[in-house]
C-alpha cells in the first residue's frame, strides 16, 4: 500500500499532560482528581512536590521529545503523517488539538496513547477523552483510532531488559532485590480489566531474558485514592522498609511507566530510594523505555500495522492484544458516595 493509499492521514499523540509553571499545578491537580474524593492533605503533599521543583513536570517536554523523533521515523518509513498532540490534563488540551485538526481538514487519524497498558484510566478513559473532544469539534471532526496497547512489544520491553542487565552489572544475585512496579489503581477497576495480568506478562518478559535473576517481585506506587477504597498493593517503599537485612541493593524498574515523570521522579527517586537509603541498600533505577529509540521505532511499527497492514509484533504468552478494544471493555470504576459536608 502506498502512502496516499493509506486509509489515514494523521497521527493524533495522547498524553496524561503535568503543569510547566506554579500558577498550573492546583488547577491542574482539580482536574486530574474531579469527581474522585481525593483528600485535600494529599492534593497538598502532591501539589507541594511540583512546587519543589518550581511547578514543572517534566512530562510534557519528554512527550515534545518524543514527537520529535517520531516525526522523522515516521518520514523514514514513507508514513506522511504530520503529528498532533493533545494531553487530558494540561497543555495543549486534546479538545484544543481536535479542533485543529478538524480545522486542517484531518479525516482520519490514529492515536497513540502514552500508556501502554489495558484499564479504564490507561485505555478506555483515554478513548472517551478523544470521542468527547470529536464532539466538542463538532461536523467535520476526524474519525480518531487508537493504536493497541503494547505492554508485549519489544520496543517496550526490550530497553528494560538493557537497563536491568546493567544495573545487576557487579552486583550478587543472592543479595540484590528486583522491584517491578507499576501505577496502583483501585481493585475494582483492576478486576474489570487485564492491567495485572498485562504486567505479569511484561514482567516475565523481562525476567526470562536475564541470567542470574534476582528474587523479583510486582510492586505498587502512586496510590491516590481515599483509605476507605482498595487498591492495589503492596506499596513500593513498605516493600523497601520490610526487607531482609541479608538484601544490600535494591533495583526498581519502572515496568508500568513509558516516562520519567514527576511519579517516577517523586515516588520512585524520592521517596523509594530514600527507603532504601533508611536501610543501608545501594538503590539502582533503570530509565523507563521512552527514552530509548527503539521505544520510537515501536510507535512506528504500530502504525505501520494499521496503515498499511504489516504483521503486528509481540512477544510473551499473551499474544497480541485486538488492534480495536471491545466497547464494553475496562469499565470505569464505580466511586464511592461523596461524604455530606459537616454542619
């Protein structure tokens, strides 16, 4: 199929968005936890964190840095798509970035989402996002797919296997821990959709393609939601603080993560590794896959595959995830009733 052949003619890039100056974060932070009961002690203890670093996430130039080179890769492949980018919770808003396109006179797009695993904040959320901003754009809006996720590519997990081999590079098997961790999310969400086993797999990827692996486990961060609501467990630093004394490095990758952003920077660089510093343990990061250029080709490859119809790419037992999600798939979680206010 040639280029003008190809049924579209843009590439829409999704994002979770972060602020990039102090007067951003609060307003950013409301729209990220509308409607969730989030604590207003936690919104201040995250607020503060973006603060700490003069109100800037670093998410949003990781996505410019990307978009960069994705553009020639894309040119390099004879795919003649220009890239949009639009983020949920930050500037550029995907509503503002729908609306241009359908503007320039985009029919049909595809969307790659920064997430690279099935549940309803990660997928879905992000699909209904995309079909909210069509409506908001009103007659002429493009048709808008999103590529499939990619937990199993390896351009994904290829990287994280570098990383870890470099990170055990000297160190004793019988005395390193390996933690994979991920974003925790409510149980309920996590229940109605494959965003564990997804990890899982990834994970065992990863761990079948190292000599001399450690003891490794799936471990959780980021928990944002209200005490009374499960999620996801164990966290990462109670994992790090309950470790044997025989263990003396701790290495983390950031299995769940495409980027460096401020969770990883906070929860894992922060406050993971001074767990790990409270108790003596060399702590070793591996980088997330972003940031590797195979990561870059892997967004070429997915859209090779819906432009033109190339052999998808997948590794592990999971096999291919379906390029198009079910309409019913990774419902939203239910919430909990919102508390009356005291009188």
């Amino acid at each position: 199929m040639s280029v003008n052949d190809s049924p579209y003619d843009a590439v829409l890039f999704v994002s979770f968005g972060g602020p990039e100056a102090p007067e951003e974060v609060m307003p950013f932070l409301q729209r990220v936890t509308a409607g969730r009961n989030i604590p207003e002690e936690r919104l201040r203890l995250v607020g503060q964190h973006y603060f700490d670093r003069g109100g800037l996430s670093p998410i949003n130039q990781q996505c410019r840095d990307m978009i960069a080179a994705l553009e020639p890769a894309l040119a390099d492949h004879g795919l003649d798509l220009p890239i949009y980018w639009g983020n949920r919770n930050a500037a550029p808003f995907l509503d503002d970035t729908i609306a241009d396109m359908t503007r320039d006179g985009v029919r049909r797009a595809l969307a790659f989402v920064t997430s690279a695993y099935s549940s309803y904040s990660g997928c879905r959320q992000y699909r209904e996002n995309i079909e909210s901003a069509r409506r908001l754009a009103g007659e002429g809006a493009p048709t808008i797919d999103k590529l499939r996720v990619y937990f199993n590519h390896p351009g994904f997990i290829e990287p994280l296997v570098d990383g870890l081999r470099n990170a055990l590079d000297g160190v004793d098997p019988g005395s390193a821990r390996v933690l994979f961790t991920a974003h925790s999310i409510p149980t309920s969400m996590a229940n109605e959709s494959m965003y564990v086993g997804q990890l899982e797999n990834a994970v065992e990827l990863i761990r079948e393609r190292i000599d001399s692996m450690p003891r490794a486990d799936l471990v959780w961060q980021s928990r944002s939601g209200p005490p009374t609501v499960p999620w996801l467990e164990p966290d990462i630093v109670d994992v790090i603080d309950d470790l044997p004394d025989d263990v003396s490095t701790v290495i983390v990758v950031p299995v769940g993560f495409i980027s460096d952003h401020m969770e990883v920077i906070q929860d894992l660089d922060t406050d993971a590794a001074g767990a790990a510093a409270r108790r003596g343990f060399d702590f070793r990061r591996v980088a997330t896959s972003g940031t590797d250029a195979r990561f870059v080709e892997m967004i070429v490859d997915l859209v090779g595959e819906r432009c033109r119809g190339e052999t998808p790419v997948a590794l592990g037992g999971l096999g291919l995830v379906p390029s198009q999600c079910s309409a019913n798939c990774c419902p939203a979680p239910r919430r909990p009733p919102a508390r009356p206010a005291s009188s």
